[in-house]
C-alpha cells in the first residue's frame, strides 16, 4: 500500500471517531443528562459615543444639573466620575493609536553562553521523518504530494488542492465547481456538452484552474485537453470521453476523495532536549522567529486592538480585564520551556497560542511511568491547574522554566510497594542515554 494511501486511510479514520464523539469509560454512566432547550443570550459589544455625541452629552448634563442636584445630593460626584471615564476613555484610544503607528520592538533577551535554539523546525510525521525549518518543510510536502501522483493520482491531486492554495474560501469554491462537474457527469454522461470544459472560459480560470492541482486532478478523472471549434477558430477544451463518464462507480470514488480530503500541514517539532541540572537553566538564547510576525498575524493584532477599543466601552470584569491585557501583551509566536526535574531538565519548543495542556502532554509521553499523577508549578512555585490557557496567557513567553513534582500521595505508595526497586530517573532510558551539558 502507497504511503498516500496510508496517509489519507488514517484522515478518514480520524474524520469517523471525531464524529462518534468523545470517549468515555465502561464503567461511567453514559446517560447524558438532559439539555435546556433555552437559548443562552449574546451579548454584542456596544461602540462606546462619538465625540460629538459626548460634546453633546456633557451639555445637556451641565444644563440638568441644577435640577438633579435638588433631587440626587450625591449627582455631582457622580458626575465628575463620569467624565473621568469619559477621560481615561480618551487617553487609551490615543495610546493605542500611538502604539500603532510607533511600534516598539520587543526587548533584547538575556542571552546563555550556549546556544539553545538555531532555528524553528517543522515536521510531518505522516509523511516521513523528515525535521526541517518550515520552508523546506513545504517543499518536502510539495515533493511528496508530486512523487505519489503517478500511483495515486486521485488522492495526491486532491491533496494537492487542499495543501498547496492557502486561501480557504478560494479552496472551497474550487471544490465545489469540481464536484458539480462530477454531478453533471454522474447523471448525464451522455450529455456532449457536460464532458468538455473550455480553459479559456472566465469562471472556470477564477474558480478552478488558477489553483495548484487542479490540472492533475482534471486529469486523474480521466479528462485530456484538446483543440476544438469554437466561435471562428479552436480553442483548448478539457474533454472526457463517454465511456469513461459512463463508469459512475469510479466517478464516485474520485467525488468522495475529493470531498474528504485534508491540507497536509507540517507541525511543530518539540525540538526536545535533555540537561543536566544547571543554575543557568533560567538563561536562554532565543532566535529572532520568536519575533517574527506574519502579515495574517499582523491583521489579527490589528483586529485585536479594534476589539479592545470596543470593549472599553463596555462593562468588564477585573478577570476579564486582566486576560485582554494578557492576550495584548503577546508579542511572541513561540515559547520554549524547561521542565525542572530532581534529577535532569527536559526542553521543547511550543506555539505561543498553544494551551498549556500541550506541556502537560509533552511531559507525560517522556515519562518513565506517565501513569502516575504529576503537578507542574512555576519558578514562584505556585501549581499551573488551568490547563486550558495558553502560554502566552499564563506568562510564560517567550521562555521560561517549570517545576515538575510528582503526586505525593500516589508516589508514596508506588514507593511502599517497590521498596528500592526501580529506575531513580523520572524519565524514559533512551531519552537519558541523549543527557548533555547546559
């Protein structure tokens, strides 16, 4: 079996157990409790007044003064607290404004006197073990999806599409012209003028051809291009041939693949690492990556700032105030960290938006016995239990060292039952056979 083939056969398994649901032990209670039928309300953010309309607010309010100020005693100081707001209001949009167009650039970071990380590097291993920096990867992928044409030209083409155009909505028109295609051919393959498609045609350059894969995919169909009369000359059309149209099983096949199919995308390497322990293990040498801002990053900070000047119009909690400061204080796209063993120090790199759980993970799968409860605290020693937020959220960008401890409770027992029996080292042998200097 190809490695497209293995590769697709594992997205549609992951498809079918996404749509089962999530799992559940055998011995818990499966009944789901009933939900309200109620809808919850949606709170739309209010626009905080125009400046006009303020101008036009705060006269009105001089003009009744007099008169509440007979009914309401306490009208002044409130007031005076409202234009206060109004004030502060004033002085963030203006900040703001001012960060936007004075961008600060971000601190220089205390640098180790060895090297830590060269590099961000990407990886895809349903592909091949290759481990590379992100360019690269895409090329790998590029080349991949093109050596696995001629074997599964079906599969690789409509991998091709999904992976190799980044614009979504562009993809998804582009699907949805095919498939009409194949509808057409599946209920009418007799029909002349649904087996031929002329390149030349305006929709069918917009929507489908000035995609990467599309071509291939045209021809893994069965279609072929040819010069045909049209107005007072030829022109190039894709053309299927009748009987070919008339195998609607196999047309079939091809729809299903092409409505299923998933872009190939590389991951992040954890780029792990194993220490000894080291009072430099809180010194780190980040690489400019963890900088670097792409233009779609750039909109969603732009979008960020609209959503946060919005917001100060509205009514907020101090917890949901400290988030929004949180989120706009992010300024990077990676963050690596060291987890503080008794007896070593593991390292991976992670995204900045990841959550916390992705660490949680990390940890566990390295573990000599990752059956047993463990807890992750910062340098403060204070327990990280919301594993839910990200990174960034927590404050442990763009790098920072976590305590590991295990459950004291489990581990007392274990011990009890083990007596000295066992490996000393909290993680996996082959990762320790890998320990180096800091």
């Amino acid at each position: 079996m190809s490695a497209i083939k293995k590769f697709f056969q594992k997205k549609k398994l992951d498809v079918k157990f996404k749509k089962a649901g999530e799992g559940h032990k055998l011995t818990d209670d499966t009944r789901s409790a009933p939900s309200s039928s109620r809808p919850q309300s949606v709170q739309t953010p209010r626009s905080g007044p125009s400046e006009e309309a303020a101008r036009a607010a705060e006269a009105a309010l001089m003009r009744t003064t007099k008169n509440q100020t007979k009914s309401d005693p306490n009208y002044i100081a409130k007031a005076r607290m409202r234009r206060e707001m109004e004030e502060e209001k004033k002085a963030a949009e203006q900040a703001m404004k001012l960060a936007s167009q004075y961008r600060e650039e971000p601190k220089e970071i205390v640098k180790d006197s060895a090297p830590v990380l060269n590099s961000i590097l990407y990886t895809c291993p349903d592909i091949g073990p290759a481990v590379l920096p992100k360019e690269e990867m895409n090329k790998y992928i590029h080349e991949f999806l093109l050596s696995q044409l001629a074997e599964e030209p079906a599969m690789a083409s409509a991998l091709m599409i999904q992976t190799l155009n980044k614009d979504k909505e562009k993809v998804k028109v582009c699907v949805e012209t095919l498939t009409k295609y194949l509808d057409n051919l599946i209920n009418n393959p007799s029909e002349e003028k649904f087996r031929k498609i002329r390149l030349s045609n305006k929709a069918f350059i917009e929507r489908v051809r000035n995609l990467a894969g599309t071509d291939e995919f045209l021809q893994a169909v069965g279609f072929t291009i040819r010069k045909l009369p049209f107005e007072d000359g030829e022109t190039d059309f894709y053309v299927i041939e009748e009987e070919v149209a008339k195998d609607s099983g196999c047309l079939e096949n091809i729809k299903e693949i092409l409505l299923t199919a998933e872009p190939i995308r590389p991951q992040l390497d954890r780029n792990l690492k194993v220490y000894h322990p080291s009072p430099s293990a809180s010194r780190f040498n980040i690489p400019d990556e963890f900088y670097n801002i792409s233009p779609a990053e750039l909109k969603r900070e732009q979008q960020a700032r609209q959503e946060a000047t919005e917001k100060l119009g509205m009514l907020r909690t101090k917890a949901m105030r400290e988030r929004d400061e949180r989120r706009e204080l992010t300024k990077y796209r990676f963050v690596l960290i060291r987890v503080r063993f008794h007896d070593v120090l593991l390292e991976g790199t992670f995204k900045a938006n990841e959550p916390f759980s992705c660490l949680v993970d990390f940890v566990r799968e390295n573990l000599e016995h990752d059956w047993i409860p463990f807890h992750l605290s910062s340098s403060g020693g204070q327990k990280l239990t919301d594993h839910s937020l990200t990174f960034a959220e927590l404050g442990l960008a763009p790098a920072a060292v976590v305590n590991f401890s295990w459950d004291k409770e489990v581990m007392e027992e274990v011990k009890a039952q083990q007596g000295n029996k066992g490996s000393n080292s909290s993680l996996k042998q082959e990762l320790m056979a890998r320990i180096q200097d800091l």
